[in-house]
C-alpha cells in the first residue's frame, strides 16, 4: 500500500515544468509560495537546518527531501563509536634534541574533532617516520601512551625530525562543525557513520526503509551524498588547515584496509595516505596505492549507492545526488557510476567550470545546479552583497551553458533570509526567466561546436574532470571556505565557455593507449611538478614520444603555467624543443637566451585591444629557438609565445587568469594550434565581451554580453555572414536560424 501511496503522490504535479528547485521552511509558507509564483519554481526542497510543513507539501510542487544517511541516527552513531569515519593524521614534526624524544599527537588538531584511535593495534597500523631520511623507526623504537596521547621515541638521532602516521576517529562531522562555527547553529554535535562496517551498513538499510515509509509525501530523496565527507582538516583553534574537495583522506577504516589487501594483492601503509603530510592533496602527483585505494572505496560507494536507489525506486521514488558535503567515492566520470541508477545529478556552481563538471558527466541523468550564494547568514546579513556575488557567478556560468545545457537551477538554505533583499529576489526572477528561455529556445540541445577536440591532459584524467588547478597564489587568498575561488591563473575557466569538444586525459592512458586518434589539441595546465602539470611523467620516454609524435605529425599543444616541467638532461620543460621557451630555474643562468622572432600581429592576439594579463611578469622563461613565434614579452621574460614542429604548432601561456580578453586568447590560440583558422569565423562574435551559440535542434541561436556595459558586436553565422548586434548590459538575445 505505502509503494502505491508514494506512486500516486510523485503524480500530483500541477505546476508546469520549470526547472527551479525552491528551498523552503517550515513558518515562512508565504514568504515560500510568494517566491515560488515570483521565481516561477516547480520543486521545494528542505535544507540544512529547515523542515518542510504540511501547508508546504500540499503547494502541489515537486518534493525534494534532503537525507544524509550516514548522519541520520545520532543515537547509533554515539553507541558505536568504533564505526565512526576514521582518517590518518600526521603530528607535529619534532626535532630530537637528545636521544629520547615525547610526540604530543593531538598538539596540532582540534580535540573537539578527533580522537585517536586506541581500540586497534597502532604498531599494526601505524608509522613512526625519521623525516630527516624518509626511514621507518621499528616498533621496538616507540611506546604509545593511550592515556597520555603521546608516543615516545628511544634510540633517535640528535637534530633529525620525526613525526608519527596515527589513526583517528571523528566525533564531529565536518559540515555541522562549519554550520556551528559560521552560522551559529547550537544543539550537539553532529556524528556520522561509516558504512563500510557490516552492522552500520545493516542498521542505516532499516533505518533508510523506515524513512521511505514514513515520507510518502517525497518525490525525489535527496543523498546529500552517500558515504565519504572531503576531506578538511581544523587546527587546534578550530581554523581550516587543510582542504581537499575530491580527496580520499577519510575513507579510512580498518575492515576497508583488510578487505583492499585481500583484493589487491598488497597492503597499504599509513604513508600512502599521510604523503609527507601533503594528504595526496588534489595537487600531488598520485601515486599507484593512492590511486587503488579510490577504485576500491568509489566501487564500495556504487554498490552501497545502488542498494538505497533501488529502494526508493521500488517505492516509485526518484534520487538524486549532491556534489557536496559526503560526496566522495561517487566519481561520476568513472565506470560504474552509472550502474547506482542515479535519477538527478545536483551540483553546487559558482562558474562555468562546475557547471560543465555538472554538465558534461555522462549518462542520461537529469542535471541541476545549485547556485550560490547559500541563502545563509554568512552573506544574507548587513553586511552582505548577494546580489552582485550572484550576478558575477551567473555571468560566468551562462557563458558555459552556452555549450552544454542542464535541466535545472536551485537554491538552498533560508528563503526567509532571501527575502529580505528585494533586488536579489527580482534578479533572481530574471536569472530564473533566462534560464527558462534557454531551455525552451535551445530544446535542451548542445550547442554546435568547431571541428576540434581538446584533451586536457594532467596525472587525473577522468578522475577529476573539470576541477580547478589550483597555483601557488591560492594560498594567499582570503576568501570564504565554502565557495570556490580561484586565485591567479585558471585556464580552465576560459576553455568552459569555448565552442569545442573537450575531454580529459591522463599520461597513464597515453602510456597504455597512446593518444586517442581524435584528439586535435592537447592541453596541459599546472604547475611544475603537480599533478596537474604532470611531475615525473616527463621523463617517461614512451609519454613524451608520443606526444611529440602527435604534434609532428599535425597535431595541436598548449602549454600554460609549468607544462612539460621536470628537470631532466639539461631541460627543464621537457617539450621545450615543441613550444619554443624554456624556464632557467639556475642551471643555465650563463647561456644567452635566443632572441625569437618578435610578432606584433598574430592570429592568436588580433582581438586585443591592451596588454593582456597573464597574472605574471616575471616569469623566468627564456625563448630557445630563433623560429619562435613570441606573442607576449616583459623584456626576456616570455609571456605568450607560438611554434611550429613538423605538422603541428604549440602555443605556450605564462598564465590565463580568467577574463574574457583571456577567453578569446585561449579560443584562437586553440584554432591555431589545431590548424583549423578558416572555422573561427563560423558562430563567432568579433567583440571578445559577447558570445553565440547555435543549435541545430530547434535552428535558433543565440548572443550573450558578458559585461557589465551596453555592446555591440558582429556576429558571423555559419556560413559566414556577418550581422551586427547591440545588447544591453549582461543581456541575451535570441534569433531564428533565417534572422
């Protein structure tokens, strides 16, 4: 009778179709139904913190009902400490001053949100380090006192460091710590389980059924996600040390540790996870256990995923997940992801890399973005400004809806709190309109794209598509923890809203498989030796042969940042020979560098009208070859730069902080790269500040202005012809394919 109930309810839709999820709150039911007609929403959800009342369910409006499983029974989460999520912690170094040497473990770390784990064996499982060589101190080295919560060290070496890889239990669930500490909130301390146990899986199955039965009212439950919190890690005054949105640090339990040496074949060290303290951050050139570890934990999500789906589905429910809070091991891009029987994929978006993260992952699922700002008091209050945090983030996510649509747009958090800023409400009724007109004049369609595949290749590939790489001046910046911000450099930005095929590509797929035959350019964005540059894979001979082989033979390479970079034979950037430049890092401070063929017009750079900004202008790197086509220099120092090799040509960008100037850069030198300039003049605008897209689904396109000022641009269609059109600030406008 209950499936039957719940059947007959996820038809009592009397709204058209929208695509605007609502939050809504218990006690604000008109502030709720005003913002539902003023937004034009055909779903309500409950958020963080907020309850949906009877008066709300009978608005006839889609339900979304909000579950984080792992953290839904406090009770059992307290009776059952030994199930709680566990993670290795490294202390604080110390350098031993004598031969005997007292670790404090919990010196560094907040003790309202760990504590270590004395119920297994720490001489099984944990490690004692002397840092100073990278040696592991035998157990008969070290004591561990568990009342003390010290481990003391006998027989050291004066003046080495030692630190110790020590397991702990959370007793505070990070998203309700940030909700205690930011927004105020009172009331216990949240815990949450692991279900990698059997008897927690167990007991969260039953206590799932009952949920189910007890919300006939719910058409689609919300996993807010299934398993694994990111990793974020809090010093002893509470204050983030450490933040990893796609990291694996707290997987960690010890049946899971068992169970992966009985599949693999080898047992994972306590340093595997640790990494010098480094915590295999997103940035880390990953290593095989690493990357083991997470095909291990994200096939026990799938499975763990599939069975609460396939309940809800029996109940004629729908589920959907959400990118964020326990989200990690769900990895949407991998094998199996799709065998969960997902029904909505939620993604928090403040730019157009986390819409096309959201976007572009495959399968036929319902795709929703959740934008910011949270309606939560940390920017809803005097001293905030969502309005213009909203206009800013809309901007740069239209211009990537331009090329692969979603199907939804939602808020979370306190619609009373919204509704206390007027201009923020009638921006987001506009904002809502514009999607709505994109949904219907596109079809729902992908935009038409050049004749061109880009392959970002970093050591992730599909793992972590669509995440930023971070650079050095991250972390100067002061910015609230919750959103991501970007700080100097961010190609990837610039590539979200670009009118090509985009892929991601890992050096181990080209060691094993080469470089896919439709590949046309090749991307490599990062650092000098992070994962995302790539670290040691250039020195890998049959990875860096084949890529030359692939640009000799007419293929594309761009080069932003540290591409190519590793020391090794006398180079540093080990395609120097392909882009032309190479960094002095000061080994050959002595030799001259080439003086390059200096261009003051390129195909690349015709749309500048000023210097661009490459976020840099010290950059060290030096043209080394006279055919060198440099685009950009400050003084030697070589900012943008264009080479020919074989058949192919490579450009090379010190830096592309996101603007549009740096967009269209990125758009010809891509062109460029790929052979391919006679296409740019198809759907393209001439003015860098708009955009237009066409879609051969309903033969209708569209021009977007970006800005915050009145443009006029000329807009060349497929076959080439030019029209002239002039927009109002931050406006669209859509024409018929004979207009």
């Amino acid at each position: 009778m209950a499936a039957s109930k719940d059947v007959a309810h996820a038809n009592k839709n009397t709204h058209r179709e929208t695509g605007i999820t609502l939050p809504a709150q218990a006690g604000q039911e008109k502030t709720t139904a005003e913002l539902v007609e003023t937004w034009g929403a055909d779903a309500i959800r409950d958020s963080d913190g907020t309850e949906l009342s009877s008066e709300l369910l009978d608005l006839g409006l889609t339900v979304y009902s909000t579950l984080c499983l792992v953290r839904v029974d406090q009770d059992y989460a307290r009776k059952h400490p030994d199930q709680l999520p566990q993670k290795y912690l490294m202390s604080e170094p110390v350098a031993a001053a004598s031969e005997t040497v007292v670790i404090d473990l919990m010196r560094r770390f907040y003790r309202e949100k760990y504590v270590i784990d004395t119920r297994h064996d720490a001489y099984t499982y944990w490690e004692v380090i002397d840092r100073t060589t990278g040696d592991v101190m035998p157990t008969t080295a070290w004591r561990f006192d568990t009342a003390a919560g010290t481990v003391t060290l006998t027989g050291t070496t004066p003046f080495h460091v030692y630190t110790v890889n020590f397991l702990v239990f959370q007793i505070w669930d990070t998203t309700s710590m940030y909700n205690h500490l930011t927004n105020n909130w009172t009331g216990p301390h949240i815990l949450c389980v692991d279900p990698y146990h059997k008897a927690c899986w167990d007991h969260l199955m039953r206590v799932y059924d009952r949920y189910l039965a007890n919300h006939p009212c719910t058409d689609v439950v919300r996993l807010t996600t299934l398993a694994y919190h990111f990793a974020v890690d809090s010093d002893q005054d509470a204050v983030d040390t450490f933040r990893d949105w796609t990291g694996y640090q707290d997987t960690v339990s010890i049946p899971a540790l068992e169970d992966f040496t009985r599949d693999y074949g080898y047992r994972l060290r306590s340093e595997d996870f640790v990494d010098q303290g480094y915590y295999n951050a997103a940035c880390r050139v990953p290593s095989k256990g690493y990357l083991d570890w997470m095909q291990f934990i994200h096939n026990f999500v799938v499975r763990f995923g599939k069975a609460l789906v396939d309940k809800a589905h029996r109940r004629g429910k729908k589920t959907a997940i959400f990118w964020g809070d326990h989200w990690v091991g769900v990895e949407p891009y991998q094998p199996g992801f799709l065998d969960m029987g997902i029904d909505i994929h939620v993604g928090a978006a403040e730019d157009g890399v986390a819409l096309r993260r959201v976007s572009d992952a495959p399968g036929n699922l319902t795709r929703e973005l959740r934008l910011y700002p949270y309606f939560f008091p940390d920017v809803f209050s005097e001293n905030g400004d969502p309005l213009t945090e909203s206009i800013g983030n809309w901007v740069k996510i239209r211009r990537a809806l331009l090329r692969q649509p979603v199907d939804r747009l939602g808020y979370g958090g306190y619609p009373s709190l919204a509704a206390k800023f007027p201009k923020f409400v009638e921006h987001v009724a506009e904002l809502c309109a514009e999607f709505r007109s994109f949904r219907e004049n596109s079809g729902g369609g992908i935009s038409l794209k050049a004749p061109i595949k880009v392959a970002v290749l970093n050591c992730w590939g599909k793992w972590k598509p669509w995440i930023n790489s971070f650079a050095a001046p991250q972390k100067f910046l002061v910015k609230r923890p919750d959103v991501i911000q970007v700080a100097g450099t961010n190609l990837l930005e610039c590539l979200a809203g670009l009118p090509v095929e985009i892929d991601f590509l890992s050096f181990a797929e080209i060691e094993e498989n080469g470089i896919p035959a439709d590949t046309d350019v090749i991307v490599n964005d990062g650092d000098a030796e992070t994962a995302w540059s790539g670290g040691q894979w250039w020195i890998v001979p049959e990875v860096v042969a084949e890529i030359r082989r692939f640009v000799h033979d007419g293929g594309g390479f761009i080069g932003c940042r540290g591409p190519s970079a590793y020391q090794h034979q006398g180079r540093y950037f080990q395609l120097a020979d392909i882009m032309g430049v190479d960094k002095e890092v000061g080994h050959t401070i002595q030799s001259a560098s080439v003086p390059g063929d200096m261009r003051q017009s390129h195909f690349i750079t015709a749309d500048l009208n000023d210097s661009p900004d490459f976020g840099t202008d010290e950059t060290f790197v030096y043209c080394c070859n006279r055919t060198t086509q440099l685009l950009a220099v400050n003084g030697l120092h070589v900012l943008a730069a264009a080479k020919s090799y074989g058949k192919g040509r490579s450009v090379f960008f010190s830096g592309l902080p996101y603007n549009l100037d740096n967009a269209r850069l990125l758009h010809r030198a891509i062109f460029w790269a790929a052979n391919q300039e006679t296409e740019l003049t198809k759907w393209f605008c001439t003015n860098p500040k708009t955009d237009c897209a066409y879609y051969p689904k309903t033969r209708k396109w569209v021009v977007v202005n970006h800005s915050a000022q009145p443009q006029t641009t000329q807009v060349y269609k497929g076959a080439g012809q030019a029209i002239k059109i002039s927009l109002a600030a931050y406006a669209s406008a859509w024409r018929t394919d004979e207009q």
